[in-house]
RNA sequence: GGCCCCAUCGUCUAGUGGCCUAGGACACCACCCUCUCAAGGUGGAGGCACGGGUUCGAAUCCCGUUGGGGCUGCCA
C-alpha cells in the first residue's frame, strides 16, 4: 500500500475521523437526492432508493431533487433521462428540483479539482492498468493502485489520470443504518477522481454536488459504503463544512440472493409496468423491502408511508425480491380499485367489451395482464384450446360430446341471459347423465373460452353471445370428432 | 486474495434482556363455501445458522466459527 507522501500536506490539519458533532449537524431543512445515471432503464433497487429518500422529504417538508449522473460522456444518452423521470412520474415520486445534469456542471468540478491540485491532495500518473496489474502480481499482494506515481512530480495535463492521495488515518463514519462503518486509510488505494481526457469521475462529481446543492441526508444503497470513505477523504479535503448524514440500504437481491442483475433479472420498473403491475403496488411492495411499520400490516397508503417511515428501522440486511409476493400485494390494490377505474386502467392491455363482466374478473385478477388473459375468449374468434388441457378434459368426463350436444340445441331456443344459461346446462349435464353441475359446466366452458378456469360461466356466455357460443361449441364436437377419427 | 458488511419460517418481516412453548404476511397443504377459478373462512406444516461466553434470565449483549453479500474500474 501507499507509503510515500504526497507534495503537500492539506490533511495536517484535517481531522481524519468522522467528528461526532457532524453526526449530530441536523439541517433545519432536509435537502436529499437520487442521483440515477442514464442507463437506459430504471432499476427497481434505484426506485426503492428513490422512494425512500422521497418518503423522508415528504415528512420532513425537506427538498427531494433529481439529478443525473452522467459524467460519463461515453454512455451518456439524453433520452435515457427521459425514461428516470417516466419512471419516477409513475410511482407517485415528484422531485422538488432538478433535473440536474453532471455533464453541465463541468466549471464546478474543474474548479475544485484546481483546489485539490493546489493543495498538492492530487497527484498525475500515467499508469497503465496493465502496469498496475502487473506490479501488483509481481508484489503478490491485492490488486489495486500503489501510489507508484506519488513523488514522480508529474504535471497534472490532460492525458494523465489524477489521483487522490489517502492519507494516514481512518474513514470511518456513522451510519443511521448500519451504524458505525470503519475503516483504515491503508486499505482505500488512490483512487481517481479525474480521468485523463479531462471529465470528472464520479466520485469527484458526487462530492462536489452534494456539497454544491446542500444535501444534508445520502440515502443510497449499499453498494456505495466503501464509496464513503472515499467520499469523506474527498469532502474534507476540499473543506467544505459539517458532512452530510449517511444512511445506506440494504441491497434488493434476486432469489439466488445475488445482486439484481439486468442480464438475469427482471429489474427494470417499466418491465414492471409493462407486466400489468400497478404503480402503488409496486411502491408499497418495495417499501416494504427493509422497512416495516413496526406492526402487522402490509397494505399502506403512500399517507401512512410518509408519517410512519423512519430510516432508523431500516434494516440492514439485505432481502431478496419476490414477485410472487409484489403479485399478491397488486391483487390486493387491484381488487380495491374502483370498477370503471379498473376499466381504463386496464385499457393499455387491449381489453374490448369485457366491462359487464369487470368486476367478476376483477376478484380473478392479480395484474392487469391477467384480466386480458381471463377475458380473451371474447376478442379472439376462436377460442385458443390448450391439447393438454383438452385432452385431459376428454378423459376425465364420459358425458364430454353429450353434455356440448345437449347444450347447443338447448341454448339455441333459451332466453339468452345468465339465469336461464344456468337452467339450460343443469338441464343439459343430466340429460348426458352427469348430475353435478361443476362437471357439467366443465366442457362447455373449454368449448367456448378454451380454459379450464375463468371468470363465472354463464354471465361469460351472455356476454359472448348465443350465436358465438353455439358455433364454438359445434365446433368442439368436430374437433371430438377429428380426434376420435385419427386417435 | 484484501477490506467492509450482514445473519428470525422457503420469501418479506415483528421482536431492541423477562410479555416468545417467537407474532404476521406471501407461498404451500387440508377442510368449508362454491358452476370452474378466485375471493372469503377454519385449521396445519415451517424459523431464531453453529459454538462459546455475559446474565437470575438471551432471538435480543460480547467473542469465535460457518454461511451469504458488497466493494476492490480512467462505470456510476
């Protein structure tokens, strides 16, 4: 590790150990941020983040702002920021400033990577990472940087990369999470903070703008503690004043309990979104991933969220994200919706002619691609019959052609409503023999809906109509009948 | 490898030394209800990772072990 010193000296006079009296610096005003970069999705744990820095503005009457890390000018796509603020416009977040853009910032960390070069905090190196890897081979230790470039004296010029240079001491800070966080100079190595075409790199902007915007709380996930230290090294050395609170989240991980990765996971919201997942479900789910208000429930409104979150009953222990439980979590929100909210909700999965029946599928539904789903016998034209699931039905009931002959000519001459429907395929299942409505009901349903299972029959039927019902179920008896001839 | 962190049912969690023979939710199983499926109701199975301490008393405090994760970029 780094054993040489540095031209200059500015930590001399530096504390090198978090103050507690700046844990306990409390802003009148809490000012917080999320600080996506434009990747080009949103990432469910960056929601999370986001909601809980949200959730503590909202209730402190702090500020919540948007800003959008994108120093890096390589990857940097313009319409990526329109897909964080989709984002977060769906889940109920709204920032109280911003966006603001790192890439139009650049006089502000120029000017404060001057100061660093003054104060002699940074030095140029000209390293290679092949050299770097090399050297740390060769020395068998870890790999890392070694401060090789330190007293070389090199001229800071672009083209060189510039490095911080970690003092003696400790970085250890406080955290409302997880407590005390410590750790030894020693073992952070001198990182970057400028890359040698000239841009900032991110821990360099990061610094700079919470310190530029005045955020009093980093409520970030997990993945940045070891970022801290760092961040610290950088605050104080630039002597900006009392640092900011710290609280890091536990991190979101898939099944496996690896970090969610968009490669393997689904981890973007608007997958989320796409999938028929309602935007309050999802926030109460995620609000509910290492935070709990101390009780029973796990339905909340976004009110209750904001007078009950506190950061200090965040866990910090990771958790695993379950869409099986976010399922059960939006059938309740769905459920509760209004029916003809229902209705235009659900209209972006291409529904037609199905709100007679909404509110019986609506107690079937989990998401609203399930409503689709549930009601698709009446877009299609023709019934999509599973072979399985036919096949099966086939076996299983004797009266299968009788109980769909008897129907067809019954329903032909009924009046079409629900009631007599049901009379008609009561009549129909003992006329084949079958005196158990559920099993009569069974071929009828598979004939017409091509699903074992669906919302209640009769009123389906109404609503399809008698000629579609009767030509479908005529159409089962050929298929019965193609069947028998080549099996 | 190094550093940091974490550890209650399969999963999300309640629990902050006695109220715990550990509570709830999802999922699972059974039964009831019922035209299928849901919804609802009733019941069931299932957990404090392990080992040492401290204490009259430990899921709760300490140490170790094991397991897991994060970081270790001229990405953020």
């Amino acid at each position: 590790m780094p054993s040489a010193s540095c031209a200059g000296s500015w930590w001399a006079a530096t504390p090198t150990t978090c103050s507690p009296a700046s844990v306990l610096f409390v802003s009148a005003t809490p000012r917080v941020r999320i600080a996506p970069s434009p990747t080009g999705y949103f990432h469910v744990g960056t929601g999370r983040t986001a909601l809980f820095n949200w959730l503590f503005a909202r209730q402190t009457g702090g500020t919540f702002i948007l800003r959008i890390e994108d120093t890096d000018t390589a990857r940097n796509r313009p319409e990526h920021t329109e897909g964080i603020k989709r984002a977060l416009l769906w889940l109920g977040l709204d920032w109280d400033e911003g966006p603001y853009f790192q890439s139009e910032r650049a006089d502000l960390y120029a000017a404060a990577i001057d100061k660093l070069i003054a104060s002699g905090a940074v030095y140029a190196c000209d390293c290679t990472a092949e050299q770097i890897a090399e050297r740390a081979k060769e020395r068998g230790g870890p790999p890392g940087y070694d401060g090789y470039c330190r007293d070389r004296g090199l001229e800071p010029d672009v083209g060189r990369i510039l490095r911080f240079c970690v003092p003696k001491g400790e970085s250890g800070f406080h955290d409302l999470i997880r407590k005390d966080v410590s750790k030894d100079n020693n073992d952070v190595e001198d990182f970057g903070v400028r890359k040698s075409n000239g841009d900032p790199l991110f821990i360099l902007a990061n610094v700079v703008d919470d310190a530029d915007m005045a955020i009093t709380h980093v409520i970030r996930g997990a993945d940045h503690v070891s970022n801290t230290h760092k961040y610290l090294l950088l605050w104080r050395a630039l002597g900006y004043g009392p640092e900011p609170i710290f609280a890091h989240l536990p991190l979101i991980n898939n099944q496996q309990g690896k970090k969610l990765s968009k490669r393997r996971d689904k981890v973007a919201v608007e997958d989320y979104r796409d999938d028929g997942y309602m935007a309050e479900a999802l926030r109460n789910y995620l609000a509910l991933l290492g935070w709990s208000p101390g009780d029973d429930r796990e339905i909340l409104s976004v009110e209750e969220m904001i007078a009950e979150f506190r950061l200090e009953n965040v866990k910090s222990a990771p958790a695993k994200f379950d869409e099986v439980k976010l399922t059960s979590v939006n059938s309740e929100y769905l459920r509760a919706l209004p029916v003809d909210e229902l209705v235009s909700r659900a209209q972006a999965w291409q529904l037609d002619r199905w709100e007679p029946i909404a509110p019986l599928v609506q107690e079937r539904a989990r998401t609203f691609a399930d409503v689709y789903s549930l009601t698709d016998f009446l877009y299609r034209t023709e019934p999509v019959i599973d072979q399985a699931e036919w096949d099966k039905a086939v076996r299983k009931s004797p009266g299968f052609a009788g109980i769909l002959d008897a129907a067809a000519t019954r329903y032909a001459t009924i009046e079409w409503d629900a009631a007599s429907i049901h009379d008609a395929t009561v009549a129909a299942g003992t006329e084949a023999g079958v005196g158990q409505l559920g099993k009569a009901q069974a071929p009828v349903r598979l004939a017409v809906t091509g699903r074992s299972v669906g919302p209640p029959l009769w009123e389906s039927l109404e609503l399809l109509g008698r000629d579609r019902t009767i030509a479908r179920i005529h159409a089962a008896l050929e298929r019965l009948q193609a069947g028998r001839a080549t099996g």
